[in-house]
C-alpha cells in the first residue's frame, strides 16, 4: 500500500495520476477500436440500436458487439476504479487531519 499524502491537487489528483496510463490506454482504445469504423456512422453505435430494437439476433453481430464493446467496458471500469481510489485517500486523508 502506498503512503498516502495530502497533496494541494487533492485525492483526484492524485488518483489520475496513480491511474492515468490505463485511463489513457483504455480511452485510445474506445476512441480507435470502440468506434471503428466511422464512417458513416461509428459500428458500435449500429449494434446498439439493433439491440434497442430487438434486431440484434445474429451470432456473428452478438460477437461483434462484444468486441467493440469491449474498450468501453474497460473504459467505464477503469475511470470506476480511479474514483474509488480517490474516494479512499480523500477518506485516509480526513483520518489523518
């Protein structure tokens, strides 16, 4: 466990630093591979209104959107994890105090 210091950037400060690699890889990867292809309109984006519709019955598309899914699942947990980093050195701070 790293010792915790309180910092004038505050506890999201020093999250996003502790995390920012993996927040910036699995945001790349949302951005490119999420998306892809983008024209005319982003793949991904097509799979979910099929879903939405109850369109969405072909295993290969199923398979599709699982793959392009995929980044923004890693994106979502990923940002989840920094906050609660922060939630717990903002708690370790007030402790401390």
């Amino acid at each position: 466990m790293r010792a915790v210091v309180a910092t004038p950037r505050g506890a999201l400060g020093v999250a996003w630093s502790r995390h920012r690699g993996r927040v910036g890889a699995a945001a790349l990867a949302s951005l490119t591979l999420g998306l892809a292809p983008f024209v005319p309109h982003a793949h991904v984006w097509k799979q979910l209104v099929s879903l939405a519709h109850g369109t969405l019955t072909a295993p290969m598309d199923i398979f599709d959107l699982a793959l392009h899914g995929a980044p923004w699942v890693a994106l979502f947990v990923t940002l989840g994890q920094m906050l609660a980093t922060a939630a717990s050195i903002a708690v370790a701070n007030e402790r401390t105090s």
